[in-house]
C-alpha cells in the first residue's frame, strides 16, 4: 500500500533546544496511524511541523510531493488537515460560522459546502441543534466535535489530530474514537496523536513511540498494544 504521508529524518528546533530529532514515520493511505509518548515528548511539534506551522529539517513527502517550502495554506488545499489539541474555535462566532470557515477552500464550490453541512450535521446531530449557538458556550465535547466537524467541511485526505481526548468525559471519548474510525471507513487517513494510549493503539493500524524527541520503537498497533514495554509505561501494566 502506497504512502500518503511520509516523513524522513525530521528535525526541529526551539532556538538550541531540539524538540524533535531524526524522526521518520510513514503513513498509508486509508489507514490510521498514532503517535504515543509521554508528555513534553515532542508530539505536538512534530504535526506542527508536518502542517508546515514550525520550520524543520528532513524531508515531509505527501501524497509523492515534496513539502519543502509549501506553505500551511497550500497544505491545506492539498487536503493535509491539522486538529490542533486547543481546537483553535472562534468563540464569538456561531457553530455554522466556525464550520463555513472550515469549508474554505471549497468556497467555489456551494453545492461542495452545502453537502459539507449535511455530512457534519449527519455525523454530529448536536452540531445542527446548536448551529446558531456561539462556540464559546458548548461543552468540552460538543467543542471537540466542533473541530472535527471543522476540518472535514474542508474534504481532507489526511485528518491529523493531536490529542483529540483530552479533558473529555469518557463517555464522550468513546464517541470521539467511534467517529475516527468510520472516519477511516469513508477513506480519510489519520495521523493520531493521543495520551490515552489505548485508545489509539485499539483504533490505529499501526503505531510509534516517541520519546524525547525520537522514534524509540514502532510496529503494528496490535503488536504494541500487547508489547511487555508499552504496557508497564502507557498501559498501566496490563495488556
């Protein structure tokens, strides 16, 4: 299966202080792959990189196109969606405001944007009965799901979502996993950065451990699920 992402040696730095450090990973179309690791492990800049929000060393191939000096809009129009851990919504706006804006670039395309709206509203009924709501008054999940609504009014081929549990209810972080899979399902790929190191390896297809700013292992997200060492340290011991 051919990549749609790919990333080789990636380097980057924070002034003298490298955050990231000969990082390579590769995603295949259709399929999820997550990033775990303890905090302050470099995971968050390592998508920002790929999103073209930090400068980097190496080589970020998408889609067989080298992304060196592709600025973040041009990404974006490519279909490389980043969900950023803080959202990133527009609090004074209405929920229908934040997802037009997440329609952008298919602006030209009205029968592309009013197709969007159906598909989201479909996928997150809370959405359509708060869609004259501003942003800044939903809850924490209705907020994630708000962002993810967001991206997708933009049609991405690849989804990258950087801690897309964080501070939700579990009740709401099944939901929020539930929707990445069938999102799987439709053809979009992801890449997945999550704490809750579970819950990605038993939704991703395949897995890296990033440490310290480095890759210190990697494999199918089966094997690491039920692998000695990512259990002591991210699975509380058990398999």
């Amino acid at each position: 299966m051919s990549a749609l992402l790919e990333a080789r040696d990636v380097h980057v730095a924070y002034g003298r202080v490298e955050a990231v450090r000969g990082v390579s990973l590769s995603l295949p179309a259709g399929q999820i792959v997550t990033v775990i690791g303890p905090n302050g492990a470099g995971k968050t800049t390592l998508l920002a990189a790929l999103a073209g929000l930090l400068p980097s060393r190496g080589q970020v191939i998408y889609d067989g196109r080298d992304l060196a000096g592709t600025d973040v809009e041009d990404r974006v129009e490519a279909g490389l969606c980043l969900v950023p851990e803080s959202r990133e919504l527009f609090a004074d706006m209405s929920v229908e405001d934040n997802l037009l804006l997440g329609g952008w670039r298919m602006r030209r395309d009205k029968a592309a944007i009013a197709s969007g709206f159906a598909e989201v509203y479909e996928r997150f009924p809370r959405l359509a009965e708060r869609r004259r709501q501003l942003a800044g008054t939903l809850s924490g999940g209705e907020r994630q799901m708000l962002a993810l609504g967001r991206a997708l009014m933009g049609k991405p081929r690849l989804l990258m979502l950087d801690e897309p549990s964080l501070g939700l209810a579990p009740l709401i972080v099944r939901e929020i996993f539930h929707t990445i899979a069938d999102l799987r399902g439709t053809g979009v790929s992801i890449l997945l950065v999550e704490q809750n190191a579970r819950a990605a390896l038993e939704s991703a297809d395949y897995g890296y451990v990033l440490e310290t700013g480095e890759i210190t292992l990697s494999g199918p997200a089966d094997e690491l699920l039920h692998d000695p060492r990512v259990a002591a340290t991210y699975l509380g011991g058990h398999t």
